[in-house]
C-alpha cells in the first residue's frame, strides 16, 4: 500500500481514511463465553498397607555369598536369570559397592566371603 505524505489537512483526512477502511473492524459485541466448568473434589486415596521391602539385588548376592559353601557361578546365573558375564560383573559392582571380601576358590569353582 502506498501512502503519501499528506501536504493539506483535507489530504491528510483522506490518507488516514484510505488505512482505516483496510484494517479489520474488531465486532462492538463479543461473542458469548462459555461458564467454566466446575473441577471435582480429588477422590481420597484409600488407605493401604504398605507392602514389604523385597530385598535389592545386593542383599540377595550378600546372603549367598555369606553361606558356608558360597556360590557358584551358576547358582547367581540361576538366582538372577542372566548370563555369566553378567553374573561375574554384579559380583564386582556388589563387590565395590558395598565393600565386600569376595573371593574366588579355583579348584571349587565357588564365590564366598572372606
């Protein structure tokens, strides 16, 4: 749109005419709004027992490793359901972790505490 610098009062009149007829004319009565409606009250929990603490994977390796015959590799593969190179590595972060004494036999092929 070009608008031109008005000179006369009577040009200027007609250039600030010439931009409102362009612009849209905003309603005079706004359309009705909807009534918010109303939140429920949050329903109470119901009460519950507290379930017991299952023990962690930690405590679990702890008490076999605290048996008189130890573990075998297989048993904590069987305990865990995971692979052996698995097994070994829960060993070793328990090991760190909780600042155990694990020891492997050779000749038994047994993890225990020293």
């Amino acid at each position: 749109m070009f608008v031109a610098t008005a000179t006369t009062a009577q040009e200027s009149q007609m250039t600030t005419t010439a931009i409102n007829a362009t612009t849209p004319v905003a309603p005079e009565i706004a359309a009705p709004t909807k009534p918010k409606r109303e939140r429920k009250a949050k329903a109470e929990a119901p009460a519950t027992t507290a379930k017991p603490k299952r023990p962690t994977v930690g405590e679990r390796l702890e008490t076999m490793l605290r048996r008189p015959t130890g573990a075998t590799l297989a048993e904590v593969m069987g305990e865990f359901g995971i692979l052996a190179h698995s097994a070994r590595a829960v060993i070793s972060v328990q090991k760190r972790r909780r600042g155990l004494d694990v020891h492997f036999d050779r000749k038994t092929g047994r993890y225990a505490l020293a």
